[in-house]
C-alpha cells in the first residue's frame, strides 16, 4: 500500500476514504479493454459490458480466476497488466460531479483518501491524470503485505498514517464489499449508486445511507459530523 501527497487546506474534519471504480471513477471501458486484450489470449469470448460490471470488486487476481478459470489466472493477469497500462489513463473518467464534490470536502477541512482493489500503481496514474491526486493523502490498494477489500488490513493503514480514530472516518463506495470494509474496520459507510449495483441492491447491504449520487455526499457528512459533535458535548 502506498500513498500519494496533498493535504486539503482546512483541518478539522475526519477522514472520508473513497472507493475509486464506480464511486469516483468510470474505469469499466478500461477495465473491459485490458480484460478482452488478456482473454482472447485463450480464445474466450470476453464479456459483456453489463456483465462486467458484476464481475469487478474483487481484486485483479480475483477477477481473472472468474474470466480465464483459476489454473490460469496468474497469465492473464500479465496479459491484463500489458494492455491495461496502455488504456487505463485514455478509456478511464471521473464521474459527474466528482471533481466538485472533492473540492467542496477539501474545503470544508475533510481528510480524504482512496482504498480500491485496483493496484496502487494504476490509480495514482488515474488520477494524477485525472488531476485531482493532490486531495488525497494515501492512494491505497493491494500488495504483498496487505490483502484486498473487504480485508480491513487496507482501511486500518490509512487510518493509522492519517492518525484518524475509525470513529471519526467514513468510507464511501459502490459495492457490498465497501460495506463490509468499513463495518470491519469499525467506520460508517455511504453507498452511491452507479456504478457495479443498483439502488435497489445497495439498499440491501448494511450501509449507513444510501445516497441518490456522490453529489448528496458533503451534507449527509457534515450531518453526521454535526451529530457526532453534539452527542459528544451532551450532559
């Protein structure tokens, strides 16, 4: 896990740790180049683009063992890896409202930083090209000594290099696993639609709220600061 400089100008706030595919980034085109590229490597028809939406969160190896059949996953995994550098910056997007929404938290004094199953390495080329790095203190995903979400292990660095306590943190995603992440590592979690489920199925997960769109996320936190706040004051 690794991170990336820029601290957002205000202190004050807790820590809001983003999802990045779904939640901030549409990556699916990129992601089904890279997947399409390493499966006809085997002759295997890649899948649709519907059908890719329900096959990503888990992780890279994760997502290859479902494509390719796990006794050659590591294969298409390099097959991924060479064509995915090629298109991840072009055929990847910052969803709408994005760049506004982490300049309204930077703001307001929130910490933010990003926790994805995506290699570390792919993201901070995103979204340094995307231009909007600089918010985010870690940039976060898996390696050799921390496991993929909903593994805590990723979530529980962040907070430790960002001093924050997991009271004060919250994370932001698209997916049950964002859910998962978050309760086990003690935070509240917002879940937004658009990205790989509906609104129907997020409002099945055990989620704090689930959001119209990302756009709704500065005032539900700073709701949720202003209650914490007042219930600590409370005789």
């Amino acid at each position: 896990m690794s991170g990336s400089g820029g601290h957002p100008p205000v202190p004050g706030k807790g820590l809001v740790v983003f999802d990045l595919d779904g939640t901030l980034l549409d990556g699916y085109a990129a992601i089904g180049d890279a997947l399409a590229h390493a499966m006809e490597r085997f002759g295997l028809t890649p899948p649709t683009p519907s059908a890719l939406r329900g096959m990503v969160g888990e992780g890279l190896e994760r997502l290859l063992e479902k494509a390719v059949g796990p006794e050659r996953a590591a294969e298409g995994v390099r097959l991924f890896r060479e064509r995915y550098s090629d298109v991840a910056i072009r055929l990847s997007h910052l969803l709408p409202d994005v760049p506004a929404v982490l300049n309204e938290l930077a703001r307001a004094g929130w910490r933010m930083a990003v926790a994805s199953n995506k290699p570390a390495v792919f993201s901070r080329q995103i979204l340094e090209a995307k231009g909007v790095a600089g918010h985010f203190l870690e940039i976060a995903g898996p390696d050799a000594a921390t496991p993929p979400k909903p593994h805590p292990a990723m979530l529980l660095r962040i907070l430790s290099a960002a001093g924050v306590p997991a009271s004060d943190a919250f994370v932001v995603g698209d997916m049950e696993i964002d859910a998962a992440l978050a309760r086990a590592g003690g935070c509240r979690v917002a879940l937004v639609p658009g990205g790989s489920r509906s609104p129907e199925e997020l409002a099945a997960v055990d989620g704090d709220v689930v959001l119209g769109g990302i756009r709704e996320l500065p005032a539900w936190l700073e709701e949720e600061w202003r209650a914490a706040a007042r219930h600590t004051i409370a005789p």
